[in-house]
C-alpha cells in the first residue's frame, strides 16, 4: 500500500467517525458499547467535529504526504486502540464491534508507525550525507 493510498484510507476512517458521532452518536454507543447513551446529544455530537476535522485536514492532496499529517493520523489512530482496547478488557459484555474497531485502529496505527518511521530514517540519512554546516 502506497502512503499517500494510506492516509487516505486513516483520514477516510476518522472523518467517516466524526460524520456519524455528529448525525447519530446514540448509534455509535449502542454499536461500541452495546449500552444506552446516557449524556447530553450535543456534546457528543460537538465532539464529532474534532475527528471530522481531523479527517478533512489529514486528506491528502495532490502533493506528497507529510511527515505531520502522518503523526497526526498515527496519534489519533494509536490513542483510540489503547481507549477501545481499554473498554474492551474493562467494560464487562461489550458489543461484537468493539475489538474489530480497535484492532482497525491497532493495525493503521502500526502501518502509520512503520510510515513514520521510513520519513524520520529517510531524512536522518539526508542531514548525515549534508555534514556540518
């Protein structure tokens, strides 16, 4: 997979969470947790916008992929497989999506890290060859 094709696939799932966490976050709950949604609407539906936002301005465009919006998608991916592995292990009978939506966001994490991690390599070899200024 290329990274740009990555990114693509990580920005389309975040924006993809915060369009539904704003249209209909008691189905998200009910979905996840399998439990009644007992908060306030609004703020759940106010708390889509970060995810939604987070999606549009991780898009790719026709240049390259950054090195930012690659820790941006990797920080966003990584803090909600530790948050749904968390739930998993902790909330008692969950509902069956629960561990695929962590282990989705574990694996683009993971792919997200590997990226990452090319980009730093990549650019450490290029300020070696260069020497001091």
């Amino acid at each position: 997979m290329t990274p740009k094709r990555l990114v693509m696939l990580s920005a389309a799932l975040v924006l993809a969470t915060g369009v539904v966490l704003m249209a209909a976050p008691e189905f998200v709950v009910r979905v996840l947790l399998g439990g009644g949604f007992s908060g306030d609407v609004k703020m759940a539906r106010f708390a889509g916008f970060a995810p939604f936002v987070l999606g549009l301005v991780c898009w790719p465009g026709q240049d390259d992929v950054t090195t930012q919006t690659i820790w941006s998608l990797f920080t966003y991916d990584l803090l909600s497989a530790l948050y749904l592995g968390y739930f998993l292990f902790t909330a008692g009978p969950v509902r069956l999506l629960l561990g695929p939506a962590c282990a989705i966001h574990a694996l683009l994490a993971f792919l997200l890290a590997g990226l990452a991690y090319e980009r730093f390599s990549a650019i450490k070899a290029r300020s070696s060859k260069s020497g001091p200024v």
